[in-house]
C-alpha cells in the first residue's frame, strides 16, 4: 500500500503509495506515514513527495491527510508526483491542487 | 458574527468539494449500490418521518405525507434507477457524437416545509444519483424531520460505501447564512423549492439555480366534461395533505351553461359555498392584506381549522370551501395561491371568457406552473394548452398527483417542477437525476459535404443575393 524511500543526496523522502486508497485502506496507512514523516517542530528540513503513479482511487481521507502533511512539512516541502490523469482530476475537483503541489 | 458565518459556509463547502472530488471517481454500479440503500432507508422509514413531519410543522395530514414519502423513494427510485448517470451514457452512430455525463459538484438544496421529509429525500436520491454532493436547507419550522431524514440517508449512503459528507445540513436557519451559502463560489448548482422570494434569492445568488416558485392553477371545467368525475377528482387532489402541494387547484372556472350543475355536484360531495360575508371573514385569515400572499396560519391546515379561526361554522365534514368570486386581482383576495383547501369558483358567460378567466389567474402568480381541464373534446384541450403558460397542463387529472408525475401519467416523479422562463426558471421539466448532470458531447469528425463543396468566396461577393448563393449553396456539383 505504501513504501517510503528516502534519498540523503537530495534530503527527499518518497512515499509511493499502489491500489485503492479507500478510506479503509488511508486508516491503515495513516499511521505509518505519521512515523516515518521528518517533521520536528511542524518543519520538515527534507521534502516530501508522494508518489501515485500506481494509485486508480482516492478517498477525500487521503486528500485530507495529503493536507494535513503538506500543513507540516511546511511552504515548498510537500509536493504530490506522477499522478493518473483521473487522480489529477479528483485533485482539480477538490480545488486542492494548488495547496498540495500537485504535477 | 459575519466572519463565523462566513468560517461556517467554508467549512461546508470544503467537506462538500472533497466529497465531489471522491464521489466523481465512482462508477455506474457503485453509484447504484448507493442510490438503492437510501431509496430503502427512506421507505422504511416513511411512517416516522410522515409522523414527524406532520407533528413538527403541524401542517397536511400524515396518511397523505407517508404517499409522499413513498413517491420521493419508491416511485422516484423505479424512475431513475436504470437511468445511466456516468461515464458514457449514449452514442448516435449517425452524427459520431458520444455523451459523457459529469457531476455538477456540490448542490445546495432549499426544502419547504410543506412537503420536508419527501422533498428532501427526493433531492438526496436524485442528487447521489448523479454524483454530486447534496448540502440540505430546511426551514426552520421543519428542521427536526428534515435532520433525521438526512441522518436516515447519510448513514445508508455511507454503509453501502458514499464518500464521507456527501450528505450535509445546514443547521442554522438564518437566512443570511443561507445567503452566504447560496452565493458561495463553491456551490454548484441551488436546487430551490420554495416561496417567491427564496427562489429570486437563489437565482440572484450568481451560482446556477433550479428555483421552482409558486403556483395559481387554474381549472377549467368545459361543458363536454363529466362533471361527476371532474368534481370527485378535485376534491381528491385539492384535499390530499390538505392542499399542500404548490400544484394544488385553486380556482375552478366553469361557463354559465354547466354552473349549476357543477356548483350543486361540489355541495353534493361535501363541499361549502361560502356566502359573500364569509367570504370577507375567509379572506382575512388565509391572506396578507400587505403582500396579498397565502397566510401561513392557513397552509396545510383543514376545514374544520379553518372555519374556526374564520369564526364561520360550516356543516360537518365539510371537505372544502368554495368561493364564488365576480373577479381576479388585488380585490379579490381568494384568487391567489392558497395552499389549504380553499378554491376559488368562477362563471363566465362563455368559453372565451372562460378561458381568459384561466389566463389571468394563471398570471396571477402562477406564470409556468401548472394548469388542468376537464373536457372530452380535444379540440378545446389543445387550445387551452396552447393559450395557457403552464410547465404541465393536466388533463382530467388531479393536478396535486397529476404534476407530480408517476399516479397519473408517464411525468417524472418529482417534487422540483420546472416552471420555464414564465416563473423565472431554466426548464419546464419535472426536475430527475438527468437534471443534475453535465452532459459532455465528444464529436467526431463528420464533414458536411453541403458546405465543403461550396463556393465560400460567394460570401464575400457583396453583388449576390441571398437567392443566388441558397440555390448556388444547395446545387448539386
């Protein structure tokens, strides 16, 4: 559901997430993200990315826990890549996009 | 107090933009899985909420509420359910062009107290239907059955897997609030059912609006009715829920040849010709003077009720009070809308006059609603039609279930009834699911041979005619 890969060279931490992120499936996975992400003091010195090439759903609890990372990390520091045009979409729906650092 | 409101609306319309954005990934099947659990919930629970609707407004009669509830699920559910709402929903080989359907977005919907439970489950089923997000506003004399009706549904639609918050209520009834939602940038479209003024709000609000406003339907008794079965079948209709549905009879217009007749059927089923003073007394209890609108002490409430606060007696059992009026307009307080069993009874001397009696009550108040004729001579049917601005136009048919559609005809079962441009709307349909979506067309290359093997350098030539380039246009080359 979700791999973390984090690149010391460029201090970026990549979470690739796969499948259907459900609301079921985002409880199951909030936690983890909690745990690995780098933030200390609501700033995080890495960059986060999430990575959805292989995601085909996602819930508005995934939205909102992309919200609540991007909050964290701080300006500039969390971006969402490699979207499926229909998830980009769901993105541009929920007017989020901007905020989120959607590409 | 304006910032909290304004912090308030926000935070709706977030949750309703994030439930749009999960909701439009969803596909046929899913959607339907979610559109049958709350048709379920809903008719099961069309007892209670008949009960608690009737009890909370005091308004209607709660037998009538529960076949209410039963159109805005069972019947609004037979209708819709095989209807395609997403993805491809159609393909003309002819012209190459495929319909996609897209969701709106969030959709504000406006729910009368006349009708609280049935239209808001109605407005929930059609909008899950078409993927969009629903934000309920009731009036504040409904908003205790219309809150458990919206707990009914969104906790079916979420069991059989709904994006959470695709059903939300505004709990407060300002009506600045309600403004605020209405105009806020992140509404889709407003679904409006309600008085005049709600509905120039909705429409004035700069966001798409379906607003269906009030109606003065008349009926037209013609000399080739059975007038037997035109009585029994108003009665029937202006009595269920004791008059509430905007589409209700108000006025009964007959020529002199048949006004007898008619008048002495109307006494023998039970209802009362008012005299001229008790007309006076009616006319002050169900009428504001000020705005020359219905009262709402009046609305949905039955004879009996009436006639007291009236201080008129009547004979027991009476069904309606029937008015016998020389005129329409600002005199003539009973020819508006009144949503109780009250009707306005006219004579004219012939079918034309009549028929312009129809007219000017139709106008007076009613632009697009509905409007109804008895009659066996289809010859005047038609013309009556014709002559009449009205969305639906009732064929010996009791307009309350007449205009709802489904009872007695094929209309779509509805409880939003598009009134045209007459009441200031988009449409004259029955308001359904394929209201509530976005149709986008994908065209195919298809050239028009006319047109590519014309001479287009004829245009420019200020010399020729229209004349020489139509026949130039449609020659054969």
């Amino acid at each position: 559901m979700v791999t973390f890969n984090y690149n010391p060279d460029d201090k970026v931490l990549t979470a690739t997430f796969s499948g259907r992120l459900d609301t079921l499936a985002v409880q199951r996975v909030s936690e983890v993200i909690q745990v690995k992400l780098p933030v200390k003091d609501g700033i995080s010195e890495d960059k986060i990315v999430f990575d959805l090439q292989d995601v085909d759903f996602i819930s508005s609890s995934f939205i909102r826990i992309c919200v609540s990372v991007a909050k964290q990390a701080g300006p500039g520091q969390f971006s969402i890549a490699h979207c499926q045009p229909f998830i980009k979409k769901t993105f541009k729906i929920s007017g989020l996009d901007d905020i989120l650092n959607v590409t | 107090m304006a910032e909290n409101l304004q912090e308030k609306a926000d935070e709706i319309l977030d949750k309703a933009q994030l439930a749009s954005a999960e909701f439009h990934q969803y596909n046929q099947e899913q959607t339907d899985r979610i559109v049958e659990a709350v048709f379920k919930a809903g008719f099961n629970n069309r007892v209670k909420l008949a009960k608690m609707a009737r009890e909370e407004t005091g308004m209607g009669v709660w037998e009538h509420k529960v076949i209410k509830n039963v159109l805005a699920t069972q019947l609004v559910y037979e209708s819709i359910k095989n209807e395609k709402t997403v993805g491809v929903i159609s393909y003309d080989a002819r012209t190459g062009i495929t319909e996609i359907a897209q969701p709106l977005g969030a959709i504000l919907a406006v729910i009368p107290v006349t009708n609280p439970t049935s239209t808001t489950m109605f407005k929930i089923l059609i909008c899950l239907k078409s993927r969009n997000p629903i934000i309920i506003s009731a009036h504040r004399g409904a908003a205790k059955s219309c809150q458990e009706t919206v707990r009914i549904c969104y906790e079916a639609a979420l069991e059989a897997g709904a994006p959470e918050d695709c059903i939300q209520m505004i709990s407060s009834g300002s009506r600045e609030f309600t403004q605020l939602i209405m105009a806020h940038p992140k509404v889709a479209l407003i679904l409006a059912t309600g008085g005049t003024g709600l509905v120039k709000a909705a429409y004035s609000s700069g966001n798409p609006a379906i607003g269906v406003g009030p109606g003065n339907v008349p009926v037209f008794i013609d000399e080739s009715a059975d007038i037997p079965f035109a009585v029994k079948n108003i009665i029937t209709s202006k009595t269920f829920d004791n008059g509430t549905i905007c589409a209700s009879e108000q006025a009964i217009v007959v020529m002199h040849t048949i006004e007898q007749k008619v008048i002495e059927e109307f006494k023998k089923q039970d209802c009362y010709f008012l005299t001229p003073e008790e007309i006076k007394k009616v006319e002050k209890i169900a009428i504001v003077e000020e705005s020359m609108s219905m009262s709402p002490a009046v609305v949905g409430q039955p004879v009996s009720v009436i006639a007291e606060k009236a201080g008129i007696t009547v004979p027991e059992g009476t069904k309606i009070l029937m008015a016998k009026l020389d005129g329409i307009g600002k005199s003539y307080p009973l020819s508006v809308e009144v949503l109780a069993p009250i009707l306005a009874f006219y004579a004219a001397g012939d079918y034309h006059n009549a028929v312009n009696m129809c007219v000017d009550l139709n106008y007076l108040g009613g632009i697009g609603h509905s409007a109804c004729i008895y009659a066996n001579d289809e010859k005047r049917i038609m013309e009556y039609a014709e002559l009449l601005n009205a969305g639906r136009i009732l064929v010996n048919t009791p307009t309350s279930q007449g205009a709802v559609g489904y009872f007695y005809n094929h209309l779509p079962p509805s409880f939003t009834l598009g009134c045209g441009t007459g009441g200031k709307n988009i449409t004259t349909e029955n308001i359904t699911a394929k209201n509530l979506i976005n149709i986008q067309r994908v065209c195919r290359r298809k050239p028009n041979d006319l047109w590519f093997s014309h001479d287009h350098a004829k245009y420019l030539d200020e010399s020729l005619n229209f004349e020489e380039i139509i026949h130039d246009y449609y020659k054969n080359h």
